[in-house]
C-alpha cells in the first residue's frame, strides 16, 4: 500500500523534450514525481528499474510506437496505469488503445488541466484496483487458514475418537500412535518428502478407524477366526478411508485404504499389488504388523522384538514390500524403532 508521504512516480514519454518537460513541471508541481522516457528502449529501462505508477504515452514516437509498446507494458506490468497521448486526428487510434487496456487518453495539444485530471482519475482507479486486490488476497488467505483449521480440529477429532476406541481394550491401546511413530522412522529413512511424511502421520494414526464398525465379539475373540470372521475384521480398511476421505487427501485416503495389501496380491480381496500399492501404505503395512506382534492380544502373548523383527525378515517380499524391510531393518538396527 502507497504510504502518505511517499510520492507516486509517473513516466513521461514523448520523443519532444519541450513537451515533456512542461508535462512534467505542471505534474511536479501538484505533488508527482516524474521521469521521463523518449523512446520505447527507455520507458522499458525505466518500467525495470522504478516503480512507475502511471505512463503516459505518446503514440506517435520514432521507432517502436506507443501503440506496439501499450500490450508489452500491460502484461509485464499490470499495475501501472496507461494515458495515451495522441493527435486529435487520430481518436479511433486512441479508442483502440482504450481496448488494449488504456486507462485514458489525452489529446494534443494537451489542456494541463485536463491532464490533471486524467492523471488523477487513472490514479484512483489503480488504487481502488489494488486495494481491492489486496482485500480478495487477504479474504483468500482466510478462507484457506480457516479451511485448514477446520481440517485440523475435525482430524483431531477422530484421532481422539481412534484413541477412545484403542483404549478402552488393553490390546491395542496406543496402537495408532505407535504404528504411526514406527511408519515415520521408516519413511525418514526412505527419504520422503515432507508432504509424505504429513500423509504418513496422519494414515498411520486413522489407519484402523474403519474399526469402529467392526464387532467387538469378533475383534476381541480369544481364538482363532473363521474365514467369515477375518473377512468381516478386514472390511476396516476400506471402512476407514470412507469415513476419513471427506477430510482428508487422497493419498490418506489410499493408505488407508490398502493398508493391508500384501505385496505380493495374496492379501484378500486385493486389487493392487507391489509397486501399485500406495507406498505409504507399504510402510504403514511393516509398522502396523510390527506393532501388532510385540503387542499382547487375545489370542497370544507379545512376541519378543527379535522374533517379531525375524518375522518381518521371513515375509519380505511376499508380505511386505522388500525396500520398505530393509529401511525398517536398518531402523531396527540402530534402535530408533524400539525406542
Ligand atoms: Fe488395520
């Protein structure tokens, strides 16, 4: 925004120095400060170099013509006002002008006072046009910080609600967290992006929301499941991204979605295998099993660390994705991941 002292520079241009000099007395005097250009070689040195708030043009010059320079000056400069500067012979030319995106024109021989006010008015409407510019940003801007805020509180909302769920069974309270956690060991060792890392997070601490339509009985069975029983409990992936895709990206979406992919299709009803299955997922797929095994449940104890990173090694390659076990591996290696 124009500070109040500050002056608004205008670029006089016209190939006749005695014109462009009373322009810019007259102009000086009612508080503008002006440069002043001859040819079109220097209104773009000068447009380059200073911000000019307003040019007015003459359209006839030697060499390139006000009328060739007008679309340069729009497009590289959109916001500095243009008066063209023309013979009365030549209205229709100054009317074309217009079209090109002109703020006004002047004829010659210029009235001064008609020129003030020209320059005035072409002035105010630049302000107003960069005001209002400025306002659509800064309503853009809120809008988009509220959006995202709303975002935020709904996903921390069924992150609590995720939670909740974990926790009223010791079996898999602070599963989300943890398999989140251990997922973004894994991802920081594969190198992934940070936008990957934020869909990681949040795909590892939905992943089992869909859980919350899954029968408890079946969930919590001390024994092992039937064929109907595991088909019903694997339903959450595909539960869970339906309950989160209308907050979240996609590619959470996906991750949840496939979260249980084996990489090699044996897993069930699968449609993507390998490469195909999002690799946020593969990720998410080591972590949640992981997880899984050193945890108590229902039907058997907590395995130990090495026999659950042992399992890990044995199913690379059909269960999980190879690239992704060495980089849990080199995790587990250095202890990053039990701790
Ligand atoms: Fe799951």
């Amino acid at each position: 925004m124009k500070q109040a002292n500050e002056r608004e520079i205008l670029l006089i241009v016209d190939d006749e120095a005695a014109i462009r000099r009373v322009l810019c007395q007259k102009l000086s005097r009612e508080g503008y400060q002006c440069e002043e250009a001859s040819d079109a070689e220097q209104v773009l040195n000068t447009l380059a170099t200073s911000p000019i708030a307003l040019v007015i043009l003459d359209i006839k010059m030697p060499g390139k013509s006000g009328i060739e320079l007008l679309p340069e000056i729009k497009s590289d400069y959109p916001d500095t006002a243009v008066i063209m500067a023309t013979a009365v012979t030549e209205i229709n030319v100054a009317i074309q002008c217009l079209k090109q995106g002109a703020d006004d024109y002047l004829c010659k021989p210029f009235n001064l006072d008609e020129l003030s006010l020209a320059v005035q008015r072409a002035l105010e409407k630049r302000h107003l046009q960069l005001e209002l510019r400025e306002y659509q940003q800064y309503l853009e801007e809120k809008v988009e910080e509220q959006t995202g805020e709303i975002r935020k509180l709904f996903l921390g909302a069924i992150e609590a609600l995720v939670s909740a769920l974990e926790a009223k069974d010791r079996y898999t309270a602070g599963h989300s967290r943890r398999v989140s956690e251990i997922a973004l060991a894994v991802g920081n060792e594969l190198g992934l992006s940070a936008q990957e890392m934020e869909d990681l997070r949040w795909g590892g601490l939905l992943h089992d929301v869909g859980k919350i339509a899954i029968d408890q009985l079946i969930q919590n069975k001390p024994a092992k499941l039937t064929d109907e029983e595991y088909e019903h409990i694997m339903t959450h992936a595909h539960i869970g991204a339906e309950i989160v895709r209308p907050v979240v990206n996609e590619r959470i979406a996906e991750i949840i979605e496939h979260h249980h992919a084996h990489y090699d299709g044996s897993g069930l009803h699968q449609v993507v295998a390998g490469d195909d299955i999002p690799l946020g997922a593969r990720i998410l797929a080591v972590a949640d099993a992981f997880d899984a095994m050193i945890s108590d449940r229902p039907y058997r104890p907590a395995l130990s660390i090495t026999k659950a990173i042992d399992e890990i090694k044995r199913c690379s390659g059909t269960q999980f994705d190879p690239v992704v076990v060495t980089a849990f591996l080199r995790k587990a290696e250095t202890r990053t991941i039990e701790t």
